[in-house]
C-alpha cells in the first residue's frame, strides 16, 4: 500500500517500514513539521478553532 507524499506528492510505502510515513522521507516529514512550527501551514478543510485553547478534557497531567 501507497500514499502521497504530502511534501513532494511522490509515491512512499504506508506500511510499518517507513517510519517516516505518511511523508516519503525523513527531509520531507523535518520540512513539514518546520512548516507548521512557522505557521505556515494549514490543515485542509480543519474546523476554526483558534480562539481557544486545548479543551481542558483533553489534558493528562502524569504529574498530577
Ligand atoms: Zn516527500
């Protein structure tokens, strides 16, 4: 089985020996996470949600 590679659109294996997967390399995986850290990048059709904060139902304190 195959996926694009969001990065370059070039075809990587999504199975467990691509530990880069859903990207087709590690420099592609750095790159768009580097592109997120810039905000620069914006999931596609992803709801507004921007005026909050992580829902607190979501928090797991291991510390708590
Ligand atoms: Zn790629």
């Amino acid at each position: 089985m195959e996926v694009e590679c969001p990065r370059c659109r070039k075809r990587a294996p999504d199975d467990a020996g691509n530990p880069f997967r859903p990207f087709c390399s590690q420099r592609c995986r750095l790159l768009d996470l580097g592109a997120w850290i810039d905000e620069d990048y914006r999931v596609p059709g992803a709801p507004e949600a921007e005026s909050e904060e992580t829902p607190p139902s979501d928090r797991d304190d291991p510390s708590a």
